[in-house]
C-alpha cells in the first residue's frame, strides 16, 4: 500500500533537521539534506510497522479493521 506524507526539512547550524507533518513523533536528522531524506523515510516506515504491530496485539482477535480516506485540507 503506497501512502504519501509531507516531509518537512530545516537546515540547523551544520545539520538538517526533518520531520512528518501529518505524524508526531518521526523525525530525524542529517549531516546532509539526502541523509536527513534518507533517514526519515526509515524512521517513518519504523514507526508505521511498529503502530501496526502494536495496534493488532492491543485490539486483540475480535476487532474490526478497514480503510479509512480522509481529504486533508492542503
């Protein structure tokens, strides 16, 4: 399933600093703005396998699970 984010970058002294919009919590950084590219797509993928996981062992066998569209405002 293929999603699309916002990835959002700021350079910082010597640093890039990079983070999703629409998710708390996955950020990252990058001595150059392709490794703070490069590092937030992992971080985001962990987060969202992580969630995932977590979600099906707290909800347990009985609970229901189905695609939700949302139209964001831009």
């Amino acid at each position: 399933m293929k999603q699309q984010f916002t990835a959002v970058y700021k350079k910082s002294g010597k640093w890039y600093l990079g983070w999703v919009e629409e998710l708390s919590g996955v950020n990252t950084q990058g001595r150059t703005l392709a490794e703070a590219r490069k590092n937030l797509e992992e971080a985001l993928t962990l987060v969202l396998e992580v969630n995932r996981v977590i979600s099906r062992k707290d909800a347990g066998t009985g609970a229901r699970r189905e695609p939700l569209n949302v139209l964001l405002p831009a």
